[in-house]
C-alpha cells in the first residue's frame, strides 16, 4: 500500500499541466521500473557472444566470396586464411599478405565488415568503461561534486513536500547545483536529477549519508522523509554533525513536534494541522488565505522576507522602514510584532520580516 506522501506526489503529477510535467521530465519517464535480471558476468558473457556472432558474420562472408580474396604467399585461401584475415580486418591491422581483389569481396569488405568492425570496437569500448573506468571515472566526479558544496541546501526526502520544495527554491533563485537531494527510492531520485539537482540515493538517518551530502558545510537542512520517527532520527543525525545549521523539518503529528525540537530541528512545520487551519479559516477569509498562499510562494504577487536591520534604520520604528511592511523583528531569539513597545525603536542585530512585492528590489 503507497504512503501518503506516495499518493500525494502522484496526485500532484496528474494535476499538472502537460507543459509542466514536460518541464519536470515525467512525460519521459518509465511507469514501470525493474532491476536488471541480469549479474555483470552475465553483461559481460552476453556482449562476448554478440561479438562472436557478429565475427562469425564476417567469417561467413569472407568464406563464401572466398575467390574474390588473394593470397600472396601461397595463393591459396583456406578456411584459416578467412578467419586470419577477417580477425585482422576487424582489428583495422591490415598486413596485406591477403587482400580483397574482386567487387563482391571488396563490397562486403566496405558495406559488411566494416559496421561490424565499428560495433565490435563500441562494444570493447563499451565493456572498457562499465567495468574498467567507470568507478575510478565515478570516484573522480563524486569527489569533485562534493569539493565544490558549500552553503547549500540538504533536502531529505523527495515526497510531495521535498519536491516543492525544491520547486520553491528553484523559483526563488537557487542554482539547481546548490541543492543536494537524499531519497532511498529510485523513481524520486530521477525526478530530482530532471531537476538539475545534486542527488545521494541512500538512507538521511545515517552518518555516511549526510557526511556524502556535506552537511557540515551546509547552509540549511530541510527534512521531509514522511515519517516522524524517520525525521527525528535525520534531525539528530544532521544536528550532530553540524550544530549551528538551520533544520526545518515536516511533522504529521502534533505530539512529535517536541520530539523533533529535542533532535534539533529549529523550525517544524506540520503540513495537517496548518492545512486544517487554511481550510477553516478559508471558509469566512478566503481572501485572507489566498493571501497567506501569495505570502508563502516565491511565484506570488508579494513575498515574506527575512533581513538583518541596517545602519541606517537604526533607532527607527519598525513601521516606518521603506523596503517594505515590516510586520515582526527578532531581537534576541524572541519574536515582537509590529504593534509591541520594543517595536518602536531597532536595534542593531534585528532581524526584520517584512512583506515585499515580488521581485523588488533595493
């Protein structure tokens, strides 16, 4: 049986627009995805039986227009001249003591064995990097990615609310390669390389993990794993390794919100209870809740944003800053509004929120 977080994020595919889901990569997506029966050694027996095959194609050909080739050593072409000469032809070495002299012969040599010739090479080249470079290739850029992660954004969990948001950051100006994406699952992990995103497919609750995604030198984690207990242990997990890191998570139920506070998260959101309080509210201030969506998403007509006071509005009211509706500061990790006394005068290391137009800017 899906999870919810399942159900949502394939609820929320087929309510796209076709544009939209185009844009996302998921008109191009399989529905059904398997693991290959198939062992390497298998891969590998398999790709020397098509090169076989297609030598003996070669081998063929070379013997029936056996009288179109010249031997000039001894005149004469037997069945281990062709097999000489067509291992030498397939390999481009071309010695010359055998030569195609007739049309026929020189037709198959230019029509036949020479694709075969290039087949065999892309399937030696093939066999080459899957099982000779690909993992020191792999290792290479694995380390590379990871040199270059600094101040980035760790989301685990790649639901319906680890998508959005990233959808959210996309919109609000993040580059793509500053987002780094943790999901066990496959399918989720696809979605998010469409994205243009960093991806990890592994487990957020562990070490290894998070220490891949260089969480010690992120600049916010945001867990949304689908469940509580899961969130709790990738809240713990990322909060040892780096203890200053902003960590918002996803809760669903209210009695866990502490226990998520107690790992380290610093913001939790509980996407029910605030979707039961938009729903009630909705029904006597709908213009209030489009109003609160507007505020939330990066794509509105207005933005909520988070800003550090500056010189010159020093000892100013918060009221009165020009940038725009300053409706709450932060002095000292508590929260005034706009109407408190404390209000009336900022200080330095205030931390304003104000409501802006989109795409303002100073």
């Amino acid at each position: 049986m899906p999870n919810p977080s399942d159900s949502d994020r394939s609820l929320e595919a087929r309510l796209m627009l076709p544009q939209e889901r185009a844009s996302r990569g998921l008109e191009q997506l399989p529905l059904l995805r398997r693991i290959s029966p198939i062992s390497v050694w298998q891969s590998l027996g398999l790709r020397a039986l098509l090169v076989i095959f297609l030598l003996g194609i070669a081998v063929l050909g070379h013997w029936v227009e056996r009288d179109g080739l010249k031997d000039n050593f001894d005149d004469h072409v037997s069945f281990l001249d062709v097999v000489y000469f067509t291992a030498i032809t397939v390999a481009t070495v071309g010695y010359g003591d055998i030569v195609p002299v007739s049309h026929q012969a020189r037709m198959f040599d230019t029509f036949v064995v020479t694709p075969i010739r290039l087949f065999v090479w892309l399937i030696f080249l093939g066999s080459a990097y899957s099982f000779v470079f690909k993992d020191s290739w792999d290792r290479v850029k694995n380390s590379m990615i990871s040199k270059g992660l600094h101040n980035h954004f760790v989301i685990c969990g790649f639901g319906a609310g680890g998508s959005a948001a990233v959808r959210e950051l996309l919109l609000q100006g993040v580059k793509p390669d500053s987002i780094v994406v943790i999901d066990p699952d496959p399918g989720r992990i696809q979605l998010a390389l469409s994205l243009g995103v960093t991806t990890i497919a592994g487990d957020a609750t562990h070490n290894v993990t998070l220490e891949a995604a260089e969480v010690g030198r992120a600049r916010a984690v945001l867990v949304s794993t689908g469940r509580d207990d899961t969130a709790a242990l990738a809240v713990l997990s990322a909060r040892q390794m780096n203890r200053t890191v902003p960590i918002s998570a996803n809760v669903r139920a209210e009695e866990n919100e502490d226990l998520l506070r107690q790992a380290g998260a610093n913001a939790i959101v509980n996407p029910i209870s605030l979707g039961g309080h938009l729903l009630a509210r909705s029904s006597t201030n709908p213009g209030a809740v489009e109003y609160l969506r507007d505020l939330a998403a990066a794509d509105g007509r207005v933005q909520l944003c988070e800003r550090v006071v500056r010189p010159a509005e020093i000892g100013a009211a918060l009221g009165s800053i020009r940038s725009g509706l300053g409706v709450r500061l932060v002095r000292g990790g508590k929260s005034i509004g706009y109407w408190e006394p404390e209000a009336s005068a900022l200080q330095p290391g205030d931390t304003i929120i104000e409501i802006v137009r989109c795409g303002q800017t100073d």
